[in-house]
C-alpha cells in the first residue's frame, strides 16, 4: 500500500491540485478515529505519515511518573529507562502502538478520505477564484433552463439566474453567450453557489466602466442608476474634471460608447443626465426630455417636491405608463408630483398656506424651547446670585471680627500707655 499512496498522492496534486499536505492532514485524522473504532479508544494517540516510505504509524504519548495509575497515560521510571536512561519524571514519550492489521484499516479508510478531501478542497479552491468576481460582471455560457432558473456557465462552475434577475421579453437559448452581473457567491454544503443577474443596475455601472476609461480610472464619476431593465435607464454622471465633459465622455463619438452598451442590453434606451448639488437642477435634469418651470418642496418634507411643466409637456415628464416620473424619483431620491404649469397658481394658494402654518407651529415650538431656555437661564442667575450673598456675607462676617480685634487691641494699648504715665508721675 505504501507505493500506491504516494503514487496516489503525487497523481492528486498533479491533476487536481490538491496538496498532498492537506491530503496527509486529513488521513492522519481520520485514521485516529479509525483506531477508536477498531481498538475502543484513541486518548493521546496520533497517526503519523512517513512521506519517503508511505507508512502510517500510531504513537500513543505517555507521561513519566512514579506509580501508574493508567497505562494508556503513564509510564513508570523504571520502564522508561529501560527505553533510555535520560528520561526523568514528567517527560512526555511516544510510544509505537502501530496494531498488525493497521495496513488494512488505513486501506479502507484512505479511499473514502482521499475522495472526500478532493471534493471539499475542489470547492474550495473554486469558491476562492469566483468570489473574487462578486459584485463584477463575467461572460458566460447558457447551459440549460427549468422553471426555477437559467443555468449559466462560468468556466468550473455553473450560475442560476433567477426571473427576477432576467431583463423583460430577453429571450435565452442553449449556447448564448452573455454578460452577467455576479451578486452573491456563498459557500453551500454541495459546493460555492453563485446567483447572477441580467437586470441589476449594477450591471450598467461595470459596463459602463468597461466601456469609459474615463469613469474607470475615476475621472467621471457615476452618481445614481436607477433602471427598467429591457426598456430605459437613467444615468447621473458627474465630472471631476471641469475640461472633461461628463455626458460628451460618457455617450462616445457619435454615441459609439452608449451603443455599445445598448447592443448588449438589446435596445434598452439609456437617458445620461448630469448631477447636480441643486435639488431644483437635478430634478430638472432627471424629468428631461420635459422642461420643468418650477418645482416647489413640501416644508414638512424636503424629500418631496412638486414639479411644473408646460401644459403641453405634462405627458412628456411623466412618460409612457409614468416610466419617466419613476425613474427620476429613483434617480434623485425625491417623491416627485408632477403637474401643468396652468394649475400654479391655485397649487400656491393651498401651498402659502402650509407654509404659514409650517412657520406658525415651527416658530411656537422655537418659542417654547426658547422659554424653556430662558426659564433654566433665569433659575441658573437666581442661584449664582444666591451663592453670591452668602459669600459676600462670609466677608463681611470676617471682616467685622477683624476689626472687631482690632478695636479690643486699640483699647488695651491705650489702658497700658495711660498706666504708664500714672506710674511715671
């Protein structure tokens, strides 16, 4: 058997990879509980592999001690000098304990260990390579299709596509070659599991980079994608630049760049606009190709807006099915309303008023604080002033008691002086 292992385990790394390290590692303890179930116990044993002549060997550790209370633990001086005379107590010793019929266990036991190791480490090395791909796009291959899922493949592995993650009417056939977005690479009990996605707007963003240097190395940066996969995207770009055009770069020569997005997308329409600090600019920018009059924020809620165009362009802002209205409120975050420029005047009656009484009730609060503030200031001075008293008073107490010695001395010098005369006399 010696000669088959490290043949077996040469073959091993060689086709598969896999290192006779981990290989040995893992016979080593799967032999150790291999000798419990064969021999009924396994404490301080090890399996040892000797790599030049393809042996396993069993060791069982035994501590030197003075009276042996457990064989399987200890061993007395005395035998151990008979081992070698150096050994003192406490010494550890391993001791061969190598069974005749261990060959035949470590037989049975090899195949099923080698094939198992293979496998786990096979996934292993698979869920390290692909999950570097994570939130990145990848080519692969449609294998095959069910009710659940499309099965892509990706060179040693094979992805599931979800419907959700299928852009709309695409169609797929065996053999297709396509771009994926890779959102999730987890590691399963049958091996890494790997969903990826044809509608992700993150999708448009790595093509996006793939397609623009620009946007690669950092130049122009893509600030929100808000997407219906299979019929339009909205884009906001910004540029770090101010000699690089964010949409002039982005959309190519002749529009060559976003074509060639759209070719891979089939058709899907993608709106590039530029972002913009203003609330006012971005949401302008975000409903075009309508021209937006004026766009008025709720004063409770300054994530709403409501937004005026031009009576003829009210179909225009809002879009076929509200297509356009949603993708810019996905683009900017804002709640958006639209409505024709005709209805603003009665829009800013209604509105004036919830202003005023935005103001009325934030100014009755601040006044309540403010009172509040006013109160604990004046309670504060009451204290200190307080304080104050009491330490002038300690002042002038002490004051008083020095002039009060002072006087009771004043007086004694005088009675002492005036008796001094009389003496004189």
């Amino acid at each position: 058997m010696s000669k088959e292992m490290l043949r077996a385990l040469a073959a091993i790394e060689e086709e598969k990879g896999v290192k006779q390290e981990i290989v040995i590692d893992a016979l080593e303890r799967a032999l150790v509980a291999a000798y419990k179930r064969y021999y009924g116990q396994s404490q301080n044993v090890k399996v040892t592999f000797n790599e030049k002549t393809g042996d396993f060997k069993v060791f069982q550790e035994r501590e030197v001690v003075d009276m042996v209370f457990d064989s399987n633990l200890e061993i007395s001086l005395e035998d151990a000098h008979e081992m070698n005379k150096h050994y003192e107590i406490g010494d550890k010793i391993k001791i061969e304990k190598t069974p005749k019929d261990f060959g035949r266990i470590a037989a049975q036991t090899a195949k099923q260990v080698i094939v198992q190791t293979v496998h786990e480490e096979e996934r292993s090395v698979i869920y390290k390579e692909y999950s570097q791909y994570e939130n990145d796009i990848m080519t692969g291959t449609v294998e095959r299709m069910d009710n659940r899922y499309i099965y892509v493949n990706l060179g040693k592995i094979e992805a599931v596509m979800q419907e959700k993650d299928r852009i709309p009417k695409e169609k797929y056939q065996a053999h297709d070659r396509i771009k994926v977005y890779v959102y999730r690479v987890n590691k399963g009990s049958k091996g890494p599991q790997i969903n990826v996605s044809r509608s992700h707007p993150d999708l448009v963003r790595r093509l996006l980079e793939n397609e623009v240097p620009e946007i690669y190395d950092g130049t122009i940066e893509i600030v929100n994608i808000a997407r219906e996969p299979g019929e339009r995207s909205k884009i906001s770009v910004y540029s770090n630049s101010e000699s690089v055009d964010a949409i002039g770069t982005v959309v190519g020569p002749r529009g060559s760049r976003i074509q060639a997005i759209q070719n891979e997308l089939h058709g899907e329409f993608m709106d590039v606009i530029y972002y913009s600090d203003d609330a006012f600019d971005y949401i302008s920018n975000a409903l075009r190709p309508a021209e937006v009059v004026a766009v008025y924020f709720e004063p409770e809620n300054d994530r709403a807006a409501t937004v005026f165009v031009q009576d003829h362009q009210l179909s225009l802002a809002i879009g076929k099915r509200g297509q356009n209205a949603r993708l810019a409120a996905r683009l900017t975050g804002y709640r958006i309303d639209i409505k024709r420029e005709s209805e603003i005047d009665e829009f800013l009656v209604e509105y004036n008023k919830r202003i005023d009484d935005f103001e009325a009730k934030y100014y009755s609060d601040e006044s309540a604080v403010e009172g509040v503030a006013v109160e604990d200031e004046f309670l504060e001075f009451e204290s200190i002033s307080k304080e104050s008293e009491l330490e002038v008073e300690e002042v002038y107490a002490e004051e008083e008691s020095r002039t009060d010695g002072v006087e009771e001395l004043s007086e004694t010098l005088v009675e002492e002086v005036q008796t001094s005369e009389e003496d004189n006399e």
